[in-house]
C-alpha cells in the first residue's frame, strides 16, 4: 500500500490547520487482491481453528487422538466414529458440499444423520440434536468441555469402546 498525503479540508501546506494532514490510503488493484487473498487465508485458518476446538474435547472423551479434530477430513471420519457410523459416510458429506443447492441438501441430510447418533450416544435429547445440527459453534463445544459422558459403541472404525 501507498500512502498519498492530502490535505484536510483543501487547504494547503501553507494553510493554518489545527487537523494538520489527513493520510489517504490508495490501493492498487494487485493489493486488493493480495488483501482478499490475505483475508480468506486468515478466515479459513480460524474456522479451522474454531472447529477443531469444537470437535477437541469430544475426541478425548472418545478415545480418539485429540489432533484429528483439527485435521479436516479427519475431524469428519472422527465424528462418524463417535456417532458408530462407518467411515465411507464421510465421503459423501465432503464430495456433495461442493455441488450447488443439490450438494447442499445431500451433505444436510448426512449431516443430520451424523449429529442424531452423536446427541444420543452421549445421552441427550432430539432438542439437543437440533442445537447441534443448527448450531454446531454453540452445542459442540457443549459436548466437549461440560459434563457429558460418552456412553456409545465406537465401532465403526473396528476400535472396541472406550479404547
């Protein structure tokens, strides 16, 4: 970025000014573009660290080393593991999410049918299940750092429970 000096209120440099000179900053348009790329990065390495925090404490009450909830194809296999399904459901739940509104409903739908499982293993409610599939940033990290036990099979990755 370049700064271009102008003065306030068109006066001078001779001018008495009490605001002195005002600093406009002009961009190019290859800093704009370097600014966005810039602002996806850091808002996708937040979301990334935001999820994985959601997802932390869920793990290690599951048995499942902590760092995969901040991988992102692992933190999904992790969590078909805590609701006992089996792995290949991550697959459609990744592949749709790229495919416009039919993608959407179809990762929705696996989505759903993840956090169902999830809610009841650790012995909550429908309403529970709807928070998490709503507002996962909210009921996530509820299951992770509250009281909730896990109380399910855990076998979808041949793993017996509690191992």
């Amino acid at each position: 970025m370049t700064g271009q000096f102008l003065p306030a209120h068109g006066m001078g440099p001779g001018a008495d000014c009490a605001h002195g000179w005002i600093i406009r900053w002009t961009m190019s348009g290859s800093n704009v573009f370097l600014n966005n790329l810039i602002s996806l990065a850091v808002l996708l390495l937040l979301s990334g660290l935001v999820g994985g925090l959601m997802y932390w404490g869920i793990f290690g009450k599951v048995g499942l080393p902590k760092w995969w909830s901040f991988v992102p194809i692992l933190n999904f296999i992790g969590l078909a593991y805590v609701a006992g399904r089996p792995t290949w459901w991550v697959i459609p739940l990744i592949a749709a999410s790229g495919l416009p509104v039919l993608g959407w409903g179809i990762s929705f739908v696996f989505w759903v049918m993840l956090c169902l499982p999830v809610a009841r293993v650790f012995d909550r409610g429908a309403g529970f299940a709807v928070g998490l599939i709503l507002l996962p940033i909210v009921f996530y990290p509820i299951l992770s750092f509250g009281s909730s036990r896990y109380h399910g099979s855990g076998t979808a990755l041949g793993r017996p429970a509690g191992a």
